[in-house]
C-alpha cells in the first residue's frame, strides 16, 4: 500500500478533537466525524481556540498563523462515518465500551477501503477483539494516545500477532510524521491496558491505598510524588486531567 494521506478520526471527543489537529498539523487531509453533532461543533471550536491545540500552538509561539490556519483547513468535520471511513487510515475515538467498538469496527469492515488500516485509541481493550471483529485482521493496529492529544509525544503502537510488518510500519512513520515517538509492544489479550496504563492504574492502587489507611491525604500524595519524583502532577491530579483533557 501506498504511503498514509488521508486520516478519519471517529469520535470527536476529548481525545478525538486533538488527534484531529495533530494529524492535520502534520500535513494529513483528516476527516473527523462523530454521532454528537454537539461534539463535533466543540472540537471544531477546540480548533481555532483551544489552549491544546493548534491555537494555543500559535500562541506559545510553536506554530506560525499561516501554518495553522492551513492545517485547520485540512480538517473537514463531518456528521458522516461514511466519509470518514473512506481513509487510508481511521483512528476509532468512540467511549471505552467494548461492545460500541467492536461494533464501529464491523461497520468500518464494511465501508472502508479494503487497504484501509484500522486503529484503535483504546486505553485497554485488547486490539486482538477488535481485529476479530473485521475480515482484515492484519490491518487493524492499536494507536493509543495521551491528553492532550496534540501536545503528548506519547504513541504506543500496539501489535498482535497478526498486525503485518508493512502496516506497523506505515503508522510509525505516520506517527513519527505527527511529532510523537512512537513504541511498539505486544497486545496482550489477557490484561486490560499495554503498557503505560497497567503501570499507571498500578500507581493509583497504590496511592488510593496509602489514602484509605488514612496515611497522608490526596493533596498530600500528590505533592510529594511531585516533589519527589519531578511529575508534572500527583497520581489523583492525573486521574482528573486525562478525564478532563487537562482544561
Ligand atoms: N481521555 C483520555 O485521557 C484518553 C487517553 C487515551 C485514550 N483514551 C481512549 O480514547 C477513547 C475516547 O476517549 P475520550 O476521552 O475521547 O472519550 P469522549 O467520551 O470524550 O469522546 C468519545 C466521542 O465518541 C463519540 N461517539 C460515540 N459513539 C460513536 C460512534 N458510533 N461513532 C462516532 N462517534 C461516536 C461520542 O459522541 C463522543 O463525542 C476511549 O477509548 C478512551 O479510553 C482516552
């Protein structure tokens, strides 16, 4: 298959908006799409105004107007998943529901270009269910991003034994492309999250422990795993900026 140059995004949500600019910003035609016609107008205005965005790119100095006006224009926002999935990649954003993904995975089987790559933004959910769900299971591949989708360099690829080399490939230069750095792990079917949420929910296990035994308080965990460690913010910090997009 020829090189990635035009990217859906299905779900225009708290990650979906972002991963929109990012890959727009990064010269890709994108199409966003999403059921919430209320979503969609918020993360189209995300766009020209948000501090996570191309906007607020432009206003720490990281991007020329001109450029991000130009990388607006790429994005078209659209009430149809049929146009979205007419992409040589989709990215599905829809809510962590296994069953609303596999079932936007069975209809991307069906309209999307046979060549087409799909990936999943899932948090967790093993990428081997959601390739079971298509009849192109080596062309379905986990992207999962962090929030705010513009700003992290996070992209952790992930693979099942299936995934072709070819299509590993092509969403790592896509991803490198976008700025991120993009690792590669192994889908592992019998966990929930890959790599850096298994770690992650294992931290605030923890951290919600040592506040149950009435040890120190959430503000004080999350003052001294900054102090201590240089984290941007404390574990229940973190926990209400991913769910926030960090506004
Ligand atoms: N929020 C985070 O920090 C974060 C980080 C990494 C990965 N993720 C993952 O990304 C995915 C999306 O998370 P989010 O926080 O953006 O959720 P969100 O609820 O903010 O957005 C999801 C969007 O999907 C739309 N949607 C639902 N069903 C749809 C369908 N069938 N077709 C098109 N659109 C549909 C909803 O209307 C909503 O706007 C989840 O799998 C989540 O686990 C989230």
């Amino acid at each position: 298959m020829s090189e990635i140059k035009t990217v859906g995004v299905v779900g225009a949500g708290v990650m979906g908006g972002g991963i929109a600019q990012s890959l727009a910003k990064a010269g890709y035609e994108v199409t966003c799409t999403d059921i919430a016609s209320k979503a969609l107008g918020a993360a189209r205005q995300d766009a020209a105004e948000g501090r996570f965005g191309l906007a607020g790119a432009v206003a720490r100095g990281k991007l020329d107007a001109a450029e991000a006006e130009a990388a607006r224009a790429r994005i078209t926002w659209s009430n149809s998943f049929e146009e979205a999935a007419q992409s040589d990649l989709v990215i599905e954003c829809v809510p962590e529901k296994l069953d609303v993904k596999l079932s936007v995975f069975r209809s991307l089987d069906e309209i999307a270009p046979k060549q087409s790559i799909l990936a999943s933004n899932t948090s967790g959910f093993s990428i081997a269910a959601m390739a079971g769900a298509t009849r192109r299971p080596s062309r379905v591949i986990g992207w999962h991003w962090a929030s705010p989708a513009f700003v992290m360099k996070f992209a952790e690829i992930v693979v099942t034994d299936v995934t072709s080399d070819a299509v590993r490939e092509q969403v790592i230069a896509c991803a490198e492309k976008c700025g991120k750095n993009p690792v590669v792990v192994r889908d592992n079917p019998l966990e929930w999250g890959f790599v850096a949420n298994r770690i992650y929910f294992a931290m605030i296990r923890e951290a919600s422990r040592v506040v149950d035994e009435g040890v120190a308080t959430r503000a004080e965990v999350n003052d001294l795993m900054v102090d201590c460690f240089r984290w941007p913010v404390g574990p229940f910090a973190m926990v209400k900026g991913a769910g926030s997009g960090w506004k």
